[in-house]
C-alpha cells in the first residue's frame, strides 16, 4: 500500500511552533471544517518535536463518554505494573520514559482510589496538575485534547466543560506548566466557546482549513496528475485532503480522474437530499422552503456572513453540510463539493 504523505502545512505549523517556544499562557483552539487534516496536523507536529517536549495526546473521537468513569477512562493511561503513593513520586519514577502518550500517566492504585471517590473530581484535576508540575522540572509538558466537544454535555455536579476551561485556564494562564490544544471539528462548539465569557483573553484560535488553490494542485502533482486532472479535481474537490486523498487512491488504482469526481459529487448530492426525505417523513422539524431558503445564499458566494445562526442554519452546521466561523462570523459549506451539490439541489428546486 502506497501511503499518502503529509503536504503543505507549513504556515500551521510554524503558528504552532511559535506558541510553543513562549511559556504557556493561553488555551489554543484547533478548529476548522472537518476532515480538513486537524488531527493529522497535531500528530505530525508532536512527533517532530525535540525530546524536551513531553506530549500527552488525548483522543475522544467515537468515544460516549456519560459521566465520572468514562471520563476517566479516556483521560488516563493506566499503568498496571507501578503502585506509587502520589503524583510526584510516579513522575519521577516515568520521567526517563515520557515522549508522546496517549492520556495521562497513572498507575494502577491511584486511579483504583479516583474511581472509589466519585464526588471528589477535583482529584482529578490535582492529580494532573501535581504530575505535569513535577514533569515541567524536565520537559515542556503539551495536553493535547481532540474532538473536546464529546464531552459538552457531561455533568459531574456540574457540567465537566466548565471545570476543564478552568482548569486549562489553570495549566496555562495561571500556572504556566503546560501548553493546552483543544481540537475540534464541531463549529458549533468552537461558535459557543467563543461567546464563553470566562475564556475572554485566555484562549486562542487556529483556523486549520482545506487546502488552497496552490497547495491542492501542488499535493496532486506528486502523485502523476496531469495538469488537466488537477484542475478536474479542484473544480470538483477543492482542497479538502480527505477527498484528494480518495482520487489519488482511484487514480492510483487505474480509475479515470473525471469520473471518480463526478461520482463523488453525485454521491454527496445525494445525501445532502437526504435531508428532504427528512423533513416529508416527520423526522425533523425543519421546513424544505427554509432549507432551500439557506441554501440561496451561496448562489453566487461560496462564504457569507451571519448577524446570527438561526434553526436552520445550526441544523445545517449539524448535519455538516455548513461550517460556521465564528472568529469572522461567516457560514459556508463544509466543502466545495458540498458547494456544488448545494448549488444543484437549489436550481433544481
């Protein structure tokens, strides 16, 4: 199997790079359309970094998190070998090993006792930060935390964003022992942390978008495409990377370029119609003359901006056929794909 290399990220990375040669002081969000290669990004900046860098990369894609035990479950890598009595003393016995980690170190009779004190999650919270104060003698500790909107709803005593905001703010404005990324593809997560009152003046935002016009035909040329193919592609795909990635594996396997395009775009129209038969089966409460209404705004632009997110246009977002911005206030489709099927599906209306 031919695999697809990471391409053009160099802007995003440097951005990166930048926060991470000052002390930690703010929350950055990694935000963006989805597949639009965030994670990937974030993974290829970790594993490039120097060994004074001690990345901890927490995962909650496809993960159903309902209360205190699945939360734990995902934040912690459990070592079964060690029994030690507090924090401290753990890091300083794992210090030699850290490089990137999926979830946070903890061994095995330490998180027997968060689990047995379920009322107590601030023992969560000065669990880590304990750890990461006692690895910052070291190394520049990094929390990596991917798709943090699964977690939105979640309550213990309260709802668990609020304490993880504070506790972020804690790590990096107050405390400046660790650098936080929160990545997250959900638009609307990023539109209401933006309005979030307590994290004015303590957050960041990175845009990490699809591909630009350069960067799309640069990425397909390394892989043969002709000129004209480039531009089929384009016309068709934009820049979004989990899309080139597909045509390259069709051209790859002797498939003709216009064709797989062709039939991506009827594939995705065919979805976003998908919503029609919704709307005449009572599925959602959401009107076809208030889709199609929407969907007139990008007759002629690919991007608007937005005095507010109504009910349809969040149903949209969440259907992700539109992304919304709210560092800009714009709304504009997930894709040029989903542009075009856009396009189709309201002149034919």
């Amino acid at each position: 199997m031919r695999r697809i290399e990471f391409h053009d990220r160099n802007e995003e990375i440097n951005e990166i790079l930048g926060i991470l040669e000052h002390e930690p002081s703010l929350i950055t969000f990694i935000y963006g359309p989805i597949n639009s290669g965030k994670t990937e990004l974030m993974n290829h900046v970790a594993k490039g970094l120097p060994e004074d860098y001690a990345v901890f990369y927490i995962n909650l894609r496809g993960r159903f998190i309902r209360g205190y035990e699945e939360f734990l479950d995902v934040l912690f890598e459990i070592d079964e070998e060690r029994r030690e009595g507090n924090a401290r003393e753990y890091a300083k016995a794992i210090l030699k090993d850290l490089k990137h980690i999926s979830g946070i170190p903890i061994p095995l009779n330490l998180f027997e006792m968060m689990l047995e004190r379920k009322e107590r999650s601030k023992d969560v919270f000065k669990y880590i930060e304990s750890f990461m104060d006692e690895i910052s003698q070291k190394y520049v500790p990094i929390l990596i935390i991917d798709e943090l909107q699964v977690i939105g709803d979640v309550r213990i005593n309260e709802l668990l964003i609020y304490k993880l905001f504070n506790f972020f703010i804690r790590l990096t404005k107050e405390t400046h022992l660790a650098h936080v990324f929160a990545v997250s593809s959900d638009s609307l997560f990023i539109e209401d942390v933006y309005r979030e009152a307590m994290l004015q003046g303590r957050c960041d935002y990175l845009m990490v978008d699809d591909f630009n016009y350069e960067g799309t035909r640069t990425f397909l040329a390394k892989y043969g495409f002709s000129k004209d193919a480039e531009e089929k592609v384009w016309e068709y795909c934009g820049g979004k990377p989990i899309y080139l990635v597909k045509v390259i594996n069709a051209k790859i396997h002797g498939k003709e370029v216009k064709e797989e395009v062709e039939k991506m775009l009827e594939t995705r129209t065919s979805q976003i119609l998908s919503i029609f038969d919704d709307i005449a089966l009572k599925r959602v409460d959401i009107s076809e003359d208030a889709i199609i209404k929407v969907f007139s705004l990008f007759e002629t632009e690919a991007e608007v901006r937005y005095e507010r997110l109504d009910e349809t246009k969040i149903f949209l977002v969440k259907r992700n056929v539109l992304f919304v911005d709210p560092t800009t206030r714009t709304i504009r489709p997930q894709s040029k794909q989903d542009l075009l099927a856009i396009r189709e599906i309201q002149k034919e209306a």
